[in-house]
C-alpha cells in the first residue's frame, strides 16, 4: 500500500502504461461511416463532436488501404470515426474496414442524401459486408432531408430505405436529419445522437451545448474527455493479462498530476493526502482492498481470465473515472483558495460512479 501511494504521488516512467495506452487505442469504439462523396460524413462527424475543422482530409489518418480514421478527441481518443474513401473504385474490398470496424464496440453507420437516388457504391459494398457476416449494429442516416418539399422527402428517404434494406435482407433502423436548415438550424439532431448513444454509450458523454450548473461543472466539462481517456486506459490496462495491476494505480497518479498542472496547483504528499481524505476514511483502504480483490481474482486460473478481468476492468474504468471528476472539484476550490466539505466531495465521488457505469460496461466489453 505505502508502494501505492508513493507512485500516485510521483508517477514514474512504467512501460506497463504503455501497453494500456496502445490497447486503448487499438480497441476504440468505431463508427464506420459509408456514404457517396457528398452524403454528409463529414457533416455528421462535426455535429457529434463539435470540432468546426473536420473539412475533407483535415483531421483523418490513412487507416486502411481504402479508408481514412479520425479520432476524437485529437490527444486522448475516445472514439474513432472510419471514412471509407475507395468505396467508388470498382473492386472495393471492405475485408480491411470490416477488421478494423469490429474490433470492439463498432457501428455501421450507412450516410444517405435523401435527394441522391444513386446508391450503387453503397450497396455495392454493403452486399458484401453482410456477406462477411461481422457487422451487427447498423443504422441509416438520411441527410439533407429539409432540402426538399415534404411530399419528396417522404418518397425519397422510403425509397433509399428499401433499397438498403433489399440488400441487407432485413430492416435497418434509421433517422432523418438535416445538418444545415436555410435558417442556420439543424433538424433531428438529438434523435440521431439518442441512437448512436444507444449503438455507443461514450457518444453521450460528448455534450457540447449542455447547460451548466456553474463554473466548477464547465471546468470539468473541459477536461471530462481527457478524464474519460484515462478511465479507458485504466480499463484496457486490465484487459491485459498481468498489466492493470501494476498500470491502473500508475494511469491514475498520471490523471491526477495532469490535472493538477491544469488548475494550476501543486500536487505533492500532502495535497494528495488532503483529496484522499476528503473522500473519507475508508477511502484508501478501500482502494487497497480493491487491489487485493483483483490480485486475487487474477490468480484464478481460467476463471479469472474471463469473468474476472472483465469486472476489474468495469470498476478500474469507474474508479478512475469518478476520481477524476472528484479531483476536479477538489483541485478547483483549491486553486480558489476555498476549500469543500467531505460530504460534497464523497457525493461527487458517488455520482460519478454511478453516471459512468453503464459507459464503463460497454466500454470494457
Ligand atoms: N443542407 C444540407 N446540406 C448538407 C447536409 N449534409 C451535407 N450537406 C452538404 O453537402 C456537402 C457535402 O457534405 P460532407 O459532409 O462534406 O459530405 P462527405 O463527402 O460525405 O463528407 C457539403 O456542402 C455539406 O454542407 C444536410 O443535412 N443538409
Ligand atoms: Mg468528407
């Protein structure tokens, strides 16, 4: 336990970090857009992340050979956007794009203009993803639906929705939006993010216009993403046989002087000890025990390698994520001068946990 505090006081370099790292980022959730050239992807990407850059290019990565991956948030990803660029080329094989799409938590998400009838490449290329037979979740976004008289809109978006539907050989969900309405408005825009919520439970935490209650919430707010990568980290370092151990209490030192540097506060013993004790006396110890209980989950053979891990995954995310947000609020009143009472820190602490689990569920999958 003294090794434990130690390290969340000076984290020191840990190659074990690395790996969590590298298996978050290989396994995040991924939303797989096919879509004509034009269809909206772009404009869909901008609306659920609020990055106002995502232009043509800008922000995508080559991935596959026929596809490009944009990341979001750019320093700590949660959640990976694929733009299949080859999808026009005659012999698109979406073998790679598949791969890479079910990975982990992954959806298809099919990008049609309602006015655009011409829908080959897309159903091209769909025939030959169910034949593959790996992608499960799957929705139609109908784009641009405002740009047309009702009486159209109706005609159209049925139309496209048969032929997909044809090729997919069942009904596919789907919603209707417009990104850009003549008034600068948007139309269906919380449908669409409701279902992708329910395809991807981390998309809700990506709120952009929600209200705040006040000044220390917005703060959080800024950082909730980067609190959010680290709690994923955690979560994927015990998804490693043998790593979370070691690596979830070093994620967490790493989360915490990170934040430390960003409200500008000095992050030594005591200020540790000072946060630590807000959450309560049991607190530490309770962390310890936590420990001790994956250690020993661990140590079962074959049992601990599926049901156990995938648990200790499920609190490691949890944890680290609700004492990110308690230290948030910690470290806000602290840089004020201020300080805040026990019990409106271990509320804090509860909330959070509670409001993260099923994200932490379906992340640690
Ligand atoms: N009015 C309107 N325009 C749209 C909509 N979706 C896309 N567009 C426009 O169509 C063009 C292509 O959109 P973009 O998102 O870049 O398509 P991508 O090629 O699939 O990435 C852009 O000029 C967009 O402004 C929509 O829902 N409504
Ligand atoms: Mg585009």
């Amino acid at each position: 336990m003294f090794d434990a505090i130690k390290k969340f006081i000076s984290p020191s370099a840990n190659p074990d970090i690395e790996k969590a790292f590298a298996y978050q980022n290989t396994y995040l959730p991924t939303l797989w857009l096919l879509g004509k050239t034009g269809a909206g992807k772009s404009s869909l990407i901008q609306t659920i992340t609020g990055d106002s850059d995502v232009e043509v290019g800008n922000g995508f990565e080559p991935c596959t050979m026929t596809s490009h991956a944009y990341s979001y948030p750019k320093a700590t990803p949660l959640l990976r956007f694929l733009d299949t660029r080859g999808l026009s080329e005659a012999n698109y094989d979406p073998t790679e794009d598949i791969d890479v799409s079910a990975q982990q938590g992954h959806a298809l998400l099919i990008i049609a203009k309602a006015e655009e009838p011409e829908q080959r490449d897309v159903i091209n290329a769909l025939k030959k993803i169910k034949k593959q037979g790996s992608i499960k979740q799957i929705l139609i976004v109908h784009t641009a639906v405002k740009q047309l008289s009702v009486d159209e809109q109706i005609k159209t978006v049925q139309y496209n929705q048969q032929q997909l539907e044809k090729t997919w050989g069942n009904e596919i969900p789907y919603v209707e939006v417009d990104f850009e309405l003549a008034n600068g408005d948007t139309f269906g825009i919380s449908t669409l993010k409701d279902q992708l919520t329910e395809l991807l439970p981390i998309i809700q935490q990506f709120n952009n216009e929600q209200q705040h209650a006040g000044t220390e919430s917005a703060n959080f707010q800024k950082l909730k993403t980067e609190v959010l990568w680290y709690a994923g980290s955690a979560g994927a370092a015990d998804a490693i046989p043998a790593v979370g151990l070691v690596a979830v209490p070093s994620i967490q030192a790493k989360m915490l002087h990170s934040l430390a540097n960003q409200y500008g506060i000095t992050w030594d013993k005591r200020a540790f000890g000072e946060f630590i004790s807000t959450l309560g006396s049991g607190f530490a110890l309770q962390y310890a025990s936590k420990l001790g209980i994956r250690q020993l989950v661990k140590l079962i053979p074959a049992y601990g390698q599926t049901v156990g891990s995938a648990s200790a995954a499920v609190i490691s995310f949890a944890s680290t994520y609700a004492i990110g947000r308690a230290a948030c609020k910690y470290m806000y009143h602290k840089s004020k001068g201020e300080t805040v009472s026990n019990k409106d820190m271990q509320d804090i602490y509860k909330d959070a946990l509670a409001n993260i689990k099923e994200v932490a569920k379906s992340e640690t999958r």
